[in-house]
C-alpha cells in the first residue's frame, strides 16, 4: 500500500545548509543564481524550505482525508481544489458555505453562552450547571419574561386558583294540566234531605250521600316560580411542579 503521499522534506536534518541569517543575506537569493558554482549549503537551505512547506501542505489534506501523490497531476489538482479561498465565496448574499456571511473568520468571544442540543460539551466549552430545568424563552416585558438575558424567571409550579360562575336564576313556566294528566277524583256532598217525596212507593225521610260526577280544573300552575344562585366560586386548587413538556433536551455550555 502506498503512503498517504509521497511529497517528503529535502535534508530533513539541516546539514550543511545556511542558516537564516546567511540565506537572508545570500546574494544569489536576493539576485538569483549566477555561472559558476552554486553552494551546497544555499541548495539545502533552498529545497529545504520548499519542501518542508509542500510536505506541510500534502500531510494536512492528507488528515483532512484526500490522497496527496506526484504520480497523477490531475489527482493533485482536484485535491487541492478542496482548499477554499475568498475567490470561492463570491461577493453576493448567501449562505455561510456560500462565503458571503459576517459569522465567517469570527471567533466565539470567551465567556459566551450557547445552547448545544447533544450530551457533552463541545471541545473548548464547559457545561453550564447553574442553567438546569428549564425551557429557552425570549426576553419579554415586564407582564412576561422581565428579565436581562442570561438570568432565570418563571416557576414550573402553578399557584392556587379559582374558578368564579356568574349570578344566574332558573325560572320555571306554566303548565295549564290537561284532564287525562289530573287523577281521577269526585267531589262528595251530602245530609239528610227532608220533604216530601216518593220513593218506591211513599213519602218519607231519606238519608242520602251524592257524588257529583268526576272532572278537572283546567288551572294553570307551575313549581316554586324563580330560584335565584348568587355568584358561586370552586375550591382553590394548584398543580404540582412535576410537569414537564415533551422537550429536545440539550446542554449550555460557555466558551473557554
């Protein structure tokens, strides 16, 4: 299997190449290589520092997980094309992949604050513990969230409460009853009836009972008129701080 890339350091040891000093001054650096002899030590010192840096460069693609290899010149440029410079972003409004966003070379100020929704804190934060039980809310008025952002309000527990009905009356109407509705009755008079008269055969004294015959009134009537309630309240009741909403639960951390 062949390496990740074969672009390696030239005299990885530095021996006998000039120092810093002496290549800032070498004169063939400064005005090019001239007839005659070219030192062994401003070679070193040259193929040195390039390839030191292309090897640089090669390795992090390599990590970054792209194949870095002399053999294939098409290869190499497509691999490198993955190396994103402004000239990728272009100049109108988009996206943060498409370049053209504020966010972009920007670091996160230490000591921020930011909601992650995974279980561990992301390397280079620290979890947040005082901020725990709570769902994210927006900074409101003084009727709501009041507060300054990055402090708690509110309660998970409700505090007693009533219910109030309004004052109401029930009123019943009238029912005239029909004579099949009333029960069958009779109305009973009687005493003794005296003077003269004829029954089976002579006058006479005769005690008597009479029942006139059975009938209803037709009377309009109606059950107990008007029955008033005053305003009426339910017991006092609460819920306990048990509940929870169904919630993506995540952590906040801080910047370190």
């Amino acid at each position: 299997m062949a390496a990740p890339t074969n672009f390696l350091q030239w005299n990885p040891s530095q021996i006998n190449q000039e120092s810093d000093a002496e290549y800032l001054s070498e004169t063939q650096r400064t005005g090019g290589a001239v007839t005659g002899i070219f030192p062994s030590e401003l070679a070193n010192k040259m193929f040195y520092q390039v390839t030191t840096f292309v090897a640089a460069l090669a390795t992090a693609l390599v990590n970054k997980g792209y194949e870095m290899q002399d053999v294939d010149l098409s290869a190499l440029i497509t691999a490198m094309a993955n190396i994103l410079t402004k000239a990728d972003f272009g100049t109108s409004a988009g996206t943060v992949c498409q370049g053209n966003d504020a966010r972009l070379g920007v670091e996160i100020a230490t000591g921020s604050k930011v909601w992650f929704w995974q279980a561990t804190a992301p390397t280079g934060w620290t979890i947040d513990t005082s901020a725990a039980d709570a769902v994210l809310a927006v900074k409101g008025g003084l009727s709501s969230y009041g507060v300054d952002g990055g402090l708690q309000a509110g309660t998970w527990s409700q505090t007693n409460h009533t219910h109030t009905g309004l004052s109401h009356s029930h009123t019943t109407g009238n029912h005239v009853l029909t004579i099949a509705e009333m029960p069958a009755h009779t109305h009973t008079y009687g005493g003794a009836i005296s003077g003269p008269w004829t029954y089976q055969g002579g006058p006479g004294i005769y005690p008597a009972t009479l029942n006139t015959g059975s009938t209803g009134g037709n009377k309009a009537h109606n059950h107990g008129a008007t029955s008033t309630i005053a305003t009426d309240t339910t017991g006092a009741s609460a819920t306990a701080n048990t509940w929870r909403p169904l919630a993506q639960v995540g952590i906040i951390c801080t910047k370190n």
